[in-house]
C-alpha cells in the first residue's frame, strides 16, 4: 500500500480507543461532510474541526482529499448507510462508499459538536455470514450472572462425563455481548464451542456496560473502574460454575481476552483458590493507557511526512498528559479525562502492575499472542511478556498468522492492519483452540 493511501486510510487526530461509555449527541452527521466538500464547502468543513484537527489537516490539505481518492480509487458510484455509534466518548458516523476500484468507510468522529477525527479506510466486499448452530456434541444452557442479572450462556459437551473442567471469558476493553461480537467475528461464541467439543465447559455473558451502560450517572462514570466493569461478575460466574454439579470446582480457568487478559492475573491474584489457572490471549503486561499512546505513534508513522511533525507533538501532549495522571493523586484523576474518557478509569488500571501480579503466585497460565496484532502489537505483547523472567508454570505462544481476535481473515493488502479485517466472516484458529484444550486438560 502506499503511503499516501494509507495516509488517506489514517487520516484521523488521534486514535480513539474502544474502552468508553458515553450518552449521544446530536451532531451533523458524515453524509453531511461528504456532501459539503463534494459541494466545494470546505471551509465549512474545516470550521467544525476541533483544535486537534484544525492544526493536523489545513483547508488546503482538505481540498485535495477527494481528488486524491478519486485517482486512487475511481469515481464515487455508490453511497451505503450511515451508521451512528459512540466510542469512548464520541459520536462515530461510518459511510460505506463504492469507488468504481475499490469500497471505503467514511468515519467521522464529533464531540461537543466539533469534528475531533476523520479518517477513510478500506473495506473488503462484504459477506453476509450466514447463521449458525451449535455443532454436533455441544449444548447451550442459558444462565444469569451477577448483580442486576447479566444474560449468559453455559456451553457443555453432550457425552463427556462429569466433572467437567470449566471456563469463565472475559471481555477485553468497551462494551461487547457475550459472544464478543467484533465485525463479522464472534470471538467468544469460537472459543466456546470449540473447547466445549474437546470435553471443557465454557461460561460467557454480556459485559455490565453492554447491557446496563446507559443507566450509570456522570458521577458513576468519574469513579468507574473494571472492579465493577468486569471483575465482579467473573468472580459471580465462577461461583456459579463452583454450585454446579457437572463441573470440578478445583478446575475452573479465567480466560482473558485483550484487557481482559491484562487484568486476569490480578484477580487471581486477589482471590487465591478462585481460578485453577489462567488464559491470557492477545493480552499485554503494559497498562492501558501506555497502549493507547503505543497506538497512537504507529498511526502517526504511517501519516503523510508533511504533517508527522505535527501529529507526533499531539501523541507527545497525550503522552505528558496520561504520565501526569497516571503519577498524579486519585483526586487529581478523578477530575480528568484521558482519551475522552474518566482519567480515574485508566489511573486505577496503572495502580496495578500486571507483570508484578502474574509472577506473584504459581498456578499455570497460557499467554496467547497473534504476531498480525495491531491492536496489542508485538512490542506490548509477546516481546514485552518473553522480557520478563517468566518461570516454568508460565507458557508464551506466539502464533504469528493470527491478528488481535485470533484470526486469520483472508483480506487484502490494503485491509491488513484496520478495522476492516474484523469484516469479514472469520473464526477462531483451530490450532488455538487445541493450544488452549490442551493447557486446560494437562
């Protein structure tokens, strides 16, 4: 791809990461801008750009977008349906939009009004995946967890004898149902029906956020953090699997995805006796607010020369700013926010050292990283977990085809690296799935 492409595909003031609850604005919407610089308006466009963005993208450089994308990718022939979302405090406007070479997703991000991000990326042809059954030999119980009630869904294999070794998932960063639906992908529905066909029970449910995000307060969401976000209720479905008589309380594994994942081993460690062991897939010792500035300077690599400079004094302004919360006073914190989120959220994950905590007992645990992550790169996972002095109950695998959901999706070039790869109907590599069976039946 070249990197005035992927400059087009990165076209944004700073990644927003995907770990947030917020209420909707009423804003413009994407079609909106489209349509104002198909129009020549782009000195309107350019005056709803917040600062961050007014200073990334001068109105010159607007002007020669469209163009740049029409001899990149032909003319414009088709304009899809806006989708409207909210992600880490933003309102998120996508636009598919057919080129006669090629399909892009317009996105624009607003808050209080303003355009904080816009970036065009590539999308693959979309596939419609189709409906599916549990396989054969596996069976689905629904279930509830927690405090108010989260629905979920207990996994077992049909013909294997009690007591069955059990699993409890938890969600990586931002509000997901039980499936960990991504895209086209069902990350965790994979995982469960997968290990339940090598004789593992699997318990998964919808994050609180997921179901009960819009009932917090602004109060609620100052002091939020993933004690109450996801920790509670895997200790409630651990529970729960503990008073059933098909599974063998002293076998029950937390399997983490992503932040879920990072934060594992400290409730393992806070609560010996709980978890025979742990699973931690695309996962990473570093705190959240370290991967998030990680993040944000590989986007500004892959930006154009001219406004790099630009960009990576932004990422160097971020970067003060989460080391100033993050050393700073839980006060201090609570009267924050950090990537448009609660400061107190991220300042809280940072009071927990993940490496610390995971090298402090010696129950067994799998690290699982995909070397194609470009959420968790390498330089934050398995580089990162194979510095430390990992002791022999500790296995790392690093399994270099697969991106940040486990995956291999077959996508083009141009899509390798972007949201777009989690658009096309994948699953769970089959060589995970034996990886995880196997640590879980040793």
């Amino acid at each position: 791809m070249k990197k005035t492409e992927r400059f087009l595909c990165l076209l944004l003031a700073l990644i927003l990461p995907v770990c947030a609850l917020g209420s909707a604005e009423t804003t413009p919407n994407a079609l909106q801008v489209l349509e104002k610089m198909q129009g020549g308006a782009y000195g309107e466009v350019h005056a709803l750009f917040d600062d961050t963005m007014a200073a990334a993208l001068t109105e010159k450089d607007l002007e020669t977008l469209l163009p740049s994308l029409e001899t990149s990718f032909g003319s414009l022939v088709e304009i899809g349906i806006e989708t409207v979302s909210q992600v880490s405090g933003y309102t998120v406007a996508a636009l598919p939009l057919t080129f006669e070479r090629g399909r892009l997703l317009l996105q624009v991000s607003w808050k209080n009004g303003r355009i904080a991000g816009m970036y065009f990326a590539p999308m693959e042809e979309q596939v419609t995946p189709q409906e599916e059954a549990a396989p054969q030999g596996v069976t689905e119980e629904e279930i509830s967890v927690g405090t108010p009630a989260l629905p979920g869904l207990l996994t077992l294999p049909k013909e294997s004898a009690a007591p069955l070794p059990a699993v409890v998932l938890l969600h990586g960063s931002g509000p997901s149902d039980m499936d960990e639906t991504i895209g086209q992908t069902k990350l965790f529905r994979d995982l469960a029906w997968g290990l339940a066909q090598k004789g593992i029970a699997v318990l998964r449910f919808d994050k609180r956020t997921y179901v009960y995000g819009k009932d917090y307060t602004q109060e609620e969401l100052a002091a939020f953090t993933v004690q109450q976000e996801a920790i509670d209720d895997s200790l409630s479905a651990a529970a729960l699997l503990k008073e059933d008589s098909r599974i063998d309380p002293s076998r029950i594994f937390l399997a983490g995805h992503s932040l879920g994942g990072c934060i594992a081993p400290r409730i393992a460690r806070e609560n010996p006796g709980v978890f025979a062991g742990l699973l931690l897939l695309s996962a990473s010792p570093w705190t959240l607010g370290d991967i998030v500035i990680l993040q944000n300077r590989a986007a500004v690599s892959q930006a154009s020369p001219l406004l790099r400079p630009v960009l990576s004094q932004q990422v160097d302004s971020l970067e003060n700013e989460w080391r100033s919360i993050r050393e700073g006073t839980r006060e201090n914190a609570l009267q924050k926010t950090f990537a448009g989120q609660s400061a107190y959220y991220f300042w809280d994950l940072a009071r927990h050292d993940t490496a610390e905590e995971l090298l402090s007992f010696d129950i067994p645990v799998l690290i699982v990283n995909g070397g194609r992550d470009f959420q968790v790169t390498n330089e934050a996972g398995y580089d990162a977990w194979k510095a430390l002095p990992l002791p022999d109950n500790i296995q790392l695998i690093l399994e270099k085809k697969l991106n940040h959901l486990l995956m291999d999706p077959d996508v083009s070039e141009s899509v390798q690296g972007t949201q777009g790869e989690y658009d096309v109907p994948c699953h769970v590599s089959d060589d995970v799935i034996n990886e995880l069976s196997s640590f879980i039946l040793q």
